[in-house]
C-alpha cells in the first residue's frame, strides 16, 4: 500500500481538488490513479468541478473517506 498524506495530495497538480465546505474533497478517478488501487466500495459525492472551462458534476471523496476504504480492505 502506497503512503499517504494529506497535505502531499493537496500540493499534486495531477489530482483534481475542490474546497468545499471547509473541507478538500479529491477526485475519486484521479485518486484510484494515484495509489493504484480499487477503491469501489468507497463512500463518495459528486460536486461541481470546473475543469477546462467546463463545469462538470464529478464523483469526489475526502482525505478521511479514503484513509475508510483503505483499512475495509
């Protein structure tokens, strides 16, 4: 299992972020990509996220979801 940290997913320019509520909420797909692993069963919500220019409803998950799926395993 690849190490995480909160703050390192914060700084990747290859993860799709969005500040929510007070809370950072990451990009499911980025997210799988990133730690190579299946994270089906993860809660998630979709948020509206401009990429391109274009905004778009997109399945992201928190720090704390993640750490979740990640002991489910």
């Amino acid at each position: 299992m690849k190490p995480l940290k909160e703050n390192l997913l914060r700084k990747d320019a290859t993860i799709t972020k969005i500040q929510f509520d007070k809370e950072w909420f990451y990009k499911l797909k980025d997210i799988v990509w990133y730690l190579n692993e299946d994270l089906s069963a993860i809660e998630s919500i979709y948020l509206p996220i401009t990429i391109d220019g274009k905004s778009e409803l997109t399945q992201c998950v928190t720090f704390e979801d993640i750490l979740r799926a990640r002991k489910e395993k």
